[in-house]
C-alpha cells in the first residue's frame, strides 16, 4: 500500500531507494496489466504514480539540503 509524506520522510536513504526500486516495479507490472487488458483497478496506476513522485521529491529534496550545507 502506498505509504503517506510523513512515513517517507522516517525512513532512511537506503530504505527510500528500495521503496522506490518496489514502487516502479509495481507501475511496470501495472502497465503490463494494463497492456494486455488485465488490469481493472486503474486507480492503482494513478496512486504508484504519485508514490514514486512523492519518493523522488524526498530524495530531491535530502540532496539539494545537502548540497546546501556544503
């Protein structure tokens, strides 16, 4: 299930980078599904989509802070 702001933000980078490794998996497998018409929740498209956006802001957002205490 996806995992809210606050969740993301408790977890370190290693675990981020894994949550991100599992969420794009799961939208390749979504979009497989979707391909060959299996697919009949396409709300789980739009909700990993976002998860990996909120995922990859995070990671942004720790390497900017970084390079801004450099």
């Amino acid at each position: 299930m996806a995992k809210k702001d606050k969740d993301l933000r408790s977890l370190t980078d290693d675990q981020l980078e894994k949550e991100l490794n599992d969420a794009r998996e799961e939208l390749m497998k979504l979009r497989f599904q979707q391909s060959t018409g299996e697919l009949t929740d396409f709300t789980r498209l739009r909700i990993t989509r976002r998860q990996v956006a909120r995922i990859l802001t995070l990671i942004n957002e720790r390497v900017a802070t970084e390079e801004g205490e450099a």
